[in-house]
C-alpha cells in the first residue's frame, strides 16, 4: 500500500545516508523508506520536512542535529519495523514529529534540548492487533533553561494485543524555565488485550511547570448502544468510536502535506483491529 497517494502540491525527494540542509535553506519533503542509518544535520535557520517510511524488517536510524534556529518537521509510518530517532537541539531549534507504529514495531526516540528555547513536540499512535506487539520508548532530556517539550501518545490493542509506552522527561539542575508535558491515552477492544504505560518525570530544578497523565479504558458501551440504536452494527459502532479517538493525531500532523497519508494509514489499522 503506498504511503504518499494523498500527498498533492509537494515535490518527494528521496533520501539515505548523510544530509546537510545549509543556513536558512529549505529542504523540501524527503522520504526516507530504505532503512539503514540516517543522518541529518540543519544548520541555523534552515527547515526541514521529512517522511519516514521503512519497508517492513528494515530497521530505521535517523540522527537529527538542529543548530540555532533550524525547524525539523517528520511523519513517521512504522510498521512491523524497529526504528531509533535521536534528536539534538540547540538554541531556539524547534523538532516536531507525528509517528504511527503498528503492528509488531518498536520506536526509541531520545531528543536533548541542549540550549535555551529549544522546542520538541511529539503526537503518535501505537496499534496492536491479534498477535501483535508495539513497544514506544521515549526520553527527552532537557539540559537547558526555557526549553518545551511536548509528547501525546495514543495507544490501541484489540484481541491479545499488547501495546507498551515508556516515557521519561528528564529536567537537569540549572535549566529553570522548563515546560514539560507528557499524555499516555490508551484504548482497549478486548478481555484479552493489554497496555502498559508508565509516563515518568526527573526533575533537578526548581522554577518547572512538568505534567504527566495516563489513562486506559475500554470502549463506551452507553455510545456503542446508541449507535447500535441508529442502525449500526455493533463492530461499525466500535470502528467508529476507535477513529474518533485516533483520528485527531492527524490534525497534529507535523508535515501538513502529508495528513492525508497519516489518516489513510490509521483507517488501514483501524479494520484490523
């Protein structure tokens, strides 16, 4: 099924290995499907839009350097992969990346906000269906004063599924200033299917504002009912449900551009649930 049907008025540029996106240069949307290390490195001032797309037991490496001012945006569609993203910011560099992992995939993201006003902002989904296993983990450390983060994770399981988020914000001494937020809400769609999260805090300063919030619950019966009431089939009323849950990570898309592919992917997942 390919990823980038939906992508209308941009120019794909295929990319592996090593890139430099100079000073104040824009790099138009590059994909990344062949797996293997990646290396990017955006001088100051310089943006960056990226699709990462593995094929299937490709493992995927991205090393992202952002120098002062630079703007990393990347779409991440993991599926049945491995896949490490490591980010490092400098000053006022701002990282934003929207991720779906499903199947049986793994996705480590480690990010460092080294300098002041640095921004990092993650919104993903992890899916796992009947005999599937989906593991995000996700560190972000900020080293420096007036540095954001952000990370929303959705998870989903259905049948034995089992799906696991680890998340930790690690707030060092000195970097007053912090905002930190980290949101874990998960969905299950059956006795059999399980979801762990565990979002964590470290904080060594003093003037932080720093949350954290988990949930995992089943679907409304009372709206499933009501649908049901309306002439939906239980399953439709269930399908329907789990896309009004899911489906607003695509609103968050970090490469407008490339929303349209996010939804496709997540209605793939979604009727295979």
């Amino acid at each position: 099924m390919g990823f980038t049907e939906h992508i209308s008025n941009a120019d794909l540029h295929p990319v592996q290995g090593h890139l430099h996106v100079a000073a104040g240069d824009e790099a138009v949307i590059l994909v990344a499907r062949e797996g293997g290390p990646l290396n990017i490195r955006a001088a100051e001032g310089a943006q960056v839009r990226l699709l990462l797309a593995p094929a299937c037991d490709e493992a995927q490496t991205a090393h992202f350097e952002l120098a002062c001012g630079a703007s990393v945006h990347v779409v991440g569609l993991f599926s049945d992969v491995g896949a490490s993203v490591e980010v490092r910011q400098q000053a006022g560099s701002q990282f934003r990346m929207t991720a779906v992992a499903a199947g049986n995939a793994s996705l480590d993201i480690c990010a460092s906000l080294c300098q002041p006003e640095a921004g990092f902002s993650f919104s993903g989904v992890a899916a796992a269906a009947r005999n599937q296993s989906v593991q995000l983990d996700m560190r972000v450390m900020h080293d420096a004063p007036s540095c954001r983060s952000s990370a929303v994770v959705k998870g989903v399981a259905s049948g034995d599924g089992r799906m696991r988020f680890e998340g930790r914000a690690v707030v060092a001494q000195g970097a007053d200033g912090t905002d930190a937020r980290q949101t874990s809400r998960n969905l299950l769609l059956g006795d059999e299917a399980r979801i762990t999260t565990l979002p964590q805090l470290e904080i060594y300063a003093d003037d932080v504002k720093c949350s954290h919030g988990a949930t995992v619950g089943r679907a409304d019966d009372e709206a499933v009912m009501y649908m049901r009431q309306r002439g939906l089939s239980e399953q439709a009323a269930r399908r329907l449900l789990t896309e009004g849950f899911l489906l607003d990570i695509v609103s968050d898309c970090a490469v407008g551009e490339l929303a349209g592919t996010v939804e496709e992917r997540l209605r793939e997942i979604i009727e295979h649930l």
